[in-house]
C-alpha cells in the first residue's frame, strides 16, 4: 500500500532526506547511518512500489519490512508513549555517561 497525491511526494522526499543523512552517517561515525537508511527504506518504501517490491523480496529487508508494517497498526498514542519512554532512556543513559566522565576527569 503506498500512498497517493501529497503523500507520496512527502514520503519521498523524506526518503531521500534520510538516504542521504544515512550515507553521512556510514562515512561519520557521530551519525546513526544505519538507522537512517533503514528510515529511508521504510519512507521510500510508502511512496514507491519499486521499492517496496524489492524490499519485501530481499531476503535482510524483508523481515524489516513485515515489522514496519506491522507497526502501521499502532495508535498514535502509543507510538507517542514508546518514543517518550525511549527519549527519557536516551537521557538517563547519556546523563550518566556524563557524569562518569565528569567524575574521571576530577
């Protein structure tokens, strides 16, 4: 199922964004590469049946594939409580991490 219209030119347009902050980040080890260019997939798969095709066929993409699909059947409200409890654990652990390094510095 892509979409159609105004969507497919956003979901695109995002895909690209993605592919290119994901071959950045592959050459920038600062820069999650990976996890970018599994977005890209995922937003060019919504906007291009080529893509979505290929990816559903390729033997690594294809069980990523399923799970972004199945993720589609989530609320939004419960996509907002997973990315909430993952950004207070990305802060937990990166203000650790800060303060074992402030703490070996002194």
């Amino acid at each position: 199922m892509t979409a159609s219209g105004p969507e497919k030119l956003l979901y695109l347009t995002l895909g690209i964004i993605f592919l290119a902050l994901g071959v950045v980040g592959l050459l920038i080890p600062i820069i999650p590469g990976v996890l970018f260019l599994a977005g890209a997939i995922y937003m060019l798969s919504r906007g291009s049946n080529r893509v979505r095709e290929y990816a559903e066929n390729h033997p690594q993409l294809s069980g990523f594939q399923r799970r972004m699909s199945e993720l589609e059947a989530i609320t939004i409200v419960e996509r907002v409580q997973v990315a909430g409890l993952m950004a207070l654990q990305t802060a937990t652990v990166g203000s650790r991490k800060v303060y074992v390094g402030v703490r070996r510095l002194f």
